[in-house]
C-alpha cells in the first residue's frame, strides 16, 4: 500500500522535485494577461498555440530589463520553475527576457480586426445604441456552474 500523504507533503515533494530539475530553463512564448503589482512585481501568462503557463517577474528583475515586457510580446524567458504550496500552482520565475518581437497570437487577432474592419462590422452605422432599461439580459455560462445557481438564487430573492 501507498504511504498516506498530506496536501503539504504531497506539494512540498512535488516543488521539491519541480525545483531541481527545472533549476535553469529557456521558454519562448507570447506575454499575455500582464499584470503590474504595487509591490513592483509583474504577473502573466506565457503562452504559445497549445499550451500555457504562470509567470513571475519580480521587482530586482523588473528594474534591470531596458524595457518591460507587454501583452502580445514575443519572449524568450530563462528561469526556474517554482511551486507556490499555499495554492498548490506551478510558474516560471523570471531571471532574463529577450525581446523577439510581435508574438503570433497577437499578430493574428489584428489580422481578424482588419478582416472585420474591412467588411464594416465595426462602422459606426451598424451600432445600435443601448436602451436605458434594458428588457432582456443573456447569460452565457456552464448550465451547472455557480454563476447560473448565484443568479437564479438572486432572482428568486426578488
């Protein structure tokens, strides 16, 4: 049989592999759902066509870089992986960013901006203004999810 596990040191065996063997690591992605901190540190997410991960770059990297990276940067980060225990997730803590460019993703929603501007969905003419009191409202959501439950919980209240 098994040995019997805690949440903690399941996570701490896990970070604790996680962290040797991906001490040194060189990632290229697109930057993407950048956020700032207060703290100085920056948050966001590293992705390519497939797949995706966290990203951490903290405040002494930050103030190093000759630029900050923004959403649609393509990059080539080296790092390390880390797990953070108390939320049980894994990231790509920044040590170095190289700025390759306009990232594929990005440069594919501007195509499809262009295509829709091109064929006038985004003309002025086309746009219906929004009335005061709306009538109707549509809730695109998981039939099972806590959204659909939270509303119908409000609208039974009232």
């Amino acid at each position: 049989m098994a040995e019997i596990l805690s949440v903690t040191q399941l996570t701490l065996a896990i970070k604790g592999q996680l962290e040797s063997r991906f001490s040194y690591v060189a990632v290229r992605g697109e930057v993407s759902n950048l956020r700032h901190q207060s703290s100085g540190h920056l948050y966001f997410t590293l992705k390519d066509k497939e797949a995706q991960i966290s990203a951490a770059l903290f405040r002494a990297v930050a103030g190093s870089l000759s630029r900050l990276p923004k959403d649609g940067d393509e990059v080539l980060i080296r790092g390390q992986l880390s797990v953070y225990p108390p939320r049980g997730n894994y990231q790509l803590i920044v040590r170095e960013v190289q700025f390759s460019g306009v990232g594929e993703l990005l440069q594919r929603l501007h195509a499809l901006k262009l295509e829709l501007d091109q064929k006038g969905w985004f003309d002025k003419a086309r746009k219906k203004p929004l009335p005061a009191f709306p009538k109707t409202i549509g809730v695109v959501t998981s039939p099972t999810g806590s959204v659909i439950q939270d509303i119908l919980n409000i609208l039974s209240r009232r």
